[in-house]
C-alpha cells in the first residue's frame, strides 16, 4: 500500500472507552451528545455522562453465543431520525424505530415479511432521509444469516439486495439485486445517490436516487485496500469507511486466495469453526476517508489491531472518530487533530 495508503500507526493512538462493558458495538449514532449503539447480546445502550445504559431489546433469551443471535438479535446499523428517535436495522427481526428517551420500541417491517419473493436473512446497515420518511437498507443474502457471515463471505454468493422502505406508505422496493455482501450505506448530502459497500468485492456501488440517473448505478471505488464495512459521512463532504480486514498488495490474501476456490472454502468449513477460520485472518485494523468522488483522501491504520480491533465503522462526531466494532468489547475514540 503506497500514497496515501501507506502504513502508519495513527489508530493506535485511540483511547479505548467502556472496556468490557459491553461487546461488538457495530455502529453508533448520536442525538445531540447522547451517544447510542447496539450490541451483540442484542442490546440497545445509551452512553450519557459516562454511564452505560440499556435502552431496548428486540429479542429475548439468554444471548451469549452466536447460535443465541436469531432470538436475541443482533442490531448493526443505527440512525439518528429527525424526530429525536432511532431507526435500528436488527439482523434477525428487520427494521424498527426507538425512542431513547420513553424507551418505545416500533417493528416497521419484519424480517418475516417476503420481499418480492424471498425473506431477509441478515438485513445489516440502513441510512434515512431527513425527513425520515425514506429507509435505505441492506439485506446481505437471503440464504445466510449474520451468525453465518464468514461463510457467506468466503462463498461470495450474490443474493444481496439494496431496499427501499417508506415509512408512510409501508411499501418496499428492491433497488439493487445480485449483490455479493452489500454491507453498509449512505446517503449522499444531496441526496440524490446511496453508496453500497459491496464487501467480497472490495468495492462501493452507487445507485441514483434522483436526477437523470435516477435508477441507475455504477461503481464509486473499487479494488479498495480492504473489506468495506459500514460507510459513514465525514465533515470534509465525504466518507468514512470502516475496515476490519485488509488485502495486501502486494502479497498473500488468504480471502482473495480462497475466493477463487470454493471447493477449498467448502472443505475447510467441514474441518473448522468459523471461529477457528477467524483465528487465520490477519488482524488489521484500517478506516479510509474517501472524497466526495470517491478518490482516496486519507488513511487510518493500526497494523496487528493493537488498540483498535475488528472494526466496522467510523462515526464522525465533534472532532472525533467513534471506531464501532463487531465484536470488540469495547468502542475506541480518536481525535481528528492528532490524526
């Protein structure tokens, strides 16, 4: 990785905040100074004043492995809503809104709900307009669920789709099909395109909402350094990306490697837990800021995920990065001035 990608530690100067208070905080928004994420024991927390607080759940039971997610849940992408409220897009139950503060919880479209002929299996990031009315989201495959995303990455299947939900009318449209992993989205500041991390692809689709290409796509960027995960705005009028896995360049990437053998893939599933395959993938930590076109602005890196690990997202608030996690126990801050 050279230019602008090359190497440096600047992640490493994070701070790492509520360790062991909580595990995998995917991503988090803010309402005002009030800090909200979601957790992989399928909670909904507040962070005000430096006290954890849960706020909702979407499931129940005891949540403590992955086999627990489908009736826990698992909430991935969250938004703050123009209404003082959250829009949360839970892997296993779909789409619901939260209010924080009378702790209500709202089911908007169920994972249950057939969309043009086939279920949500892992719905995962959403981003809103702003008057709420429209919900971009993602659902990732309709054959694997969350707890099953190494072997729906290492299989690259193409049955993800970009949806469209509207809050008044209830309607669903599909926007996008034959997607390999659609992860994260956002909405242009305009408001005239989505972004689609494409994440076995190493790639972002942008798909037009309105304007004369409205309904078409192309690609934004693509041979990215790395596994896009959630895309979030930044203050220069570009965009965050999060990266928990890298692919050096040159060198060996056991994913790249493995993406074009899938009798490999299956044979080393048969032998070994996702968890153990986990273990053989390096760690490293990477958040790129892309410009508003898509050329590469900047990189954060924390070669090893010293301090920052498993990352999924940077959020932008107050001069700071909030570096969400999939599975870390707990969430990093990095001041953009020392970065």
């Amino acid at each position: 990785m050279l230019g602008v990608l090359q190497p440096n530690t600047k992640l490493r100067q994070a701070e790492r905040l509520f360790e062991n208070q909580l595990v995998g905080p995917e991503s988090i928004a803010n309402i005002g100074d009030v800090m909200f994420t979601g957790t992989a024991d399928g909670r909904i927390i507040k962070f005000e004043s430096g006290e954890v607080e849960t706020i909702a759940r979407f499931g129940s039971g005891p949540c403590k492995t992955q086999d627990d997610e489908p009736a826990c849940g698992r909430p991935l992408g969250i938004r703050a809503g123009p209404n003082g409220t959250l829009f949360v897009a839970d892997a296993y139950k779909g789409l619901f809104e939260v209010n924080p503060w009378k702790r209500e919880v709202k089911l908007l479209l169920s994972s249950d709900t057939p969309i043009e002929g086939r279920k949500m299996s892992f719905v995962n990031d959403l981003t809103i307009t702003r008057d709420g009315r429209k919900i971009y989201f993602t659902d990732s495959s309709s054959k694997w669920q969350r707890r099953d995303y190494m072997l729906l990455f290492m299989e690259g299947t193409d049955d993800g789709r970009l949806l469209e939900y509207d809050t008044e009318t209830k309607e669903v449209k599909v926007l996008l099909d034959q997607l390999r992993f659609p992860n994260g989205v956002q909405l242009s500041p305009a408001e005239d395109f989505i972004l689609v991390a494409e994440t076995t692809m190493a790639r972002i689709r942008r798909f037009y909402v309105s304007g004369l290409m409205k309904g078409g796509a192309d690609l934004f960027v693509e041979n990215l350094p790395g596994f896009p995960d959630n895309i979030r705005p930044s203050s220069s009028g570009g965009y965050w990306v999060g990266m928990a896995v890298i692919r050096p360049n040159p060198g060996f990437s056991m994913l790249d490697f493995l993406s074009e053998r899938p009798y490999i893939k299956r044979m080393i599933f048969k032998l070994f837990s996702q968890e153990t395959v986990m273990k053989f993938v390096p760690r490293y930590s990477l958040v790129l800021e892309l410009s508003d076109s898509g050329a590469f602005r900047r990189s954060l890196h924390d070669p090893n995920g010293q301090v920052a690990t498993y990352i999924s997202e940077a959020h932008e608030h107050d001069g700071h990065l909030y570096l969400g996690s999939f599975r870390a126990p707990f969430l990093c801050r990095l001041s953009l001035q020392s970065a």
